[in-house]
C-alpha cells in the first residue's frame, strides 16, 4: 500500500518581521514584505538576509514580479514599481483609488493575461468596505470590479484565467468568479468553499513564484 510521501519544512529565513507575507522568487533569491515596518527582505541561496526599507505608508499590500523584471508593491498611496537591483522605489504605476484611505491594499496577483488584480482590506478588518480592483495598464488605471470584503485576502486564478478565487478572511470564506476579459468584469460569483468553524482563516496560498507571473503586465 503506498502512502503520501512526508513533507518536509525547511526553515529559510530567520530574519524577525512584525507581519511577513507575499513571497516570491525571481529565479536567484527569495524577496517577501514586511507589511508593517515596510520592507523588503531579500535572501539569495549561500548569502545572509537583506532587508530594504521603503520610503512608503505602512501597511503594504501586494508583492508581484513584472516581465520586464521590475517589481510593484502595493499600498495606500498607489501602486509602486521597484527597481530589482536597488530594490528602492523606482516610480508610480497608478495612483490610489479613493477607497484605499478606509480599506488599502492588502493583496495582489498578476492574472494570466497580464493585468494586476488587488484586494484590499477594511483598516479595521471589521466592515465590508474592502474591494476587488484591476489594473490593467499604467495608462488606463484602476478599475472596481468587486465590494463587499472585510478582509480580501489571497487572490489566485484558474490555469486559463477564465476563473478569479478572492478570499474574505474574516468571513471564513472564499468567493469564485468568472472573469470576462472583454467586458473586464467579475460575474456569476459563487462561495467556493464555505471554511465555517474550521481552524485558521482562509488565504488562497502564500505567494506566486516567477513562473506564475512572467507575463506582461501591460497590455
């Protein structure tokens, strides 16, 4: 009878943050947010920790690779690009949407196609005014596509892009929608999966590596 193979947890990094999220790798060295002290932390294989501080409000929210090998990150006052080498503010891909003040940004991920959906997150994680926005190029902005979220957490898409997953922490559950990319909009939604009392609350994994986002974030 074979049995599933044991998973094995390897520690890499040791470097203490107030809230570490959004791994990603870039195919040489490990980067992931400090969300609250406003940081990158930067590991390579064989070399010792770096982190970076960003001249940005606390708290970030979203950590994504772009094609061109730049970086963007997320926060209260827009959407950022940083330089991969300096790891430093490089520029502004978009400005904040008014709704960021009382819910900013507290996830993103890059779609298939290229464009940047972000969720956010009510400041007080009590009320329902976290959003589900798109960034489909610097030139055009941010668009609402979805309302409701205290906690948008996690959003992750079917292998075809056809399918967007959002998390709402808080709520204990994560919504499903079909993406029209003509229309650029989120219909039929549908709970995914309903978490209910189990243990923890629900995040739709822990990061994208470079292979999930090496496809142009512009259109």
């Amino acid at each position: 009878m074979e049995t599933e193979p044991k998973l094995k947890v390897i520690v890499c990094s040791r470097t203490r943050s107030r809230l570490a999220e959004c791994p990603v790798w870039d195919g040489r060295r490990l980067l992931y947010l400090d969300l609250k002290e406003v940081a990158i932390i930067e590991l390579r294989p064989g070399a010792p920790e770096v982190r970076h501080a960003l001249a940005l409000p606390a708290p970030l929210g979203g950590l994504c690779l772009l094609r061109d090998s730049g970086i963007a990150v997320c926060c209260r006052d827009g959407i950022f690009r940083i330089d991969p080498e300096s790891l430093q503010i490089g520029g502004l891909l978009s400005g904040p949407d008014e709704s960021f003040q009382t819910a900013p940004p507290n996830d993103a991920k890059v779609h298939p196609s290229g464009c940047l959906f972000i969720a956010t997150a009510d400041a007080d994680q009590k009320a329902p005014t976290g959003r589900i926005l798109v960034l489909l190029s610097q030139d055009q902005g941010l668009q609402r596509l979805s309302s409701g979220y205290t906690v948008g957490n996690g959003p992750a898409f079917s292998p075809d892009g056809g399918i967007a997953y959002v998390a709402d922490s808080p709520k204990g559950v994560i919504h499903s929608y079909e993406w029209d990319a003509d229309r650029r909009t989120l219909k039929n939604p549908k709970i995914f999966v309903p978490a209910g009392r189990t243990p923890g609350m629900p995040r739709i994994g822990g990061g994208c590596g470079r292979g999930n986002l090496e496809c142009a974030l512009w259109r």
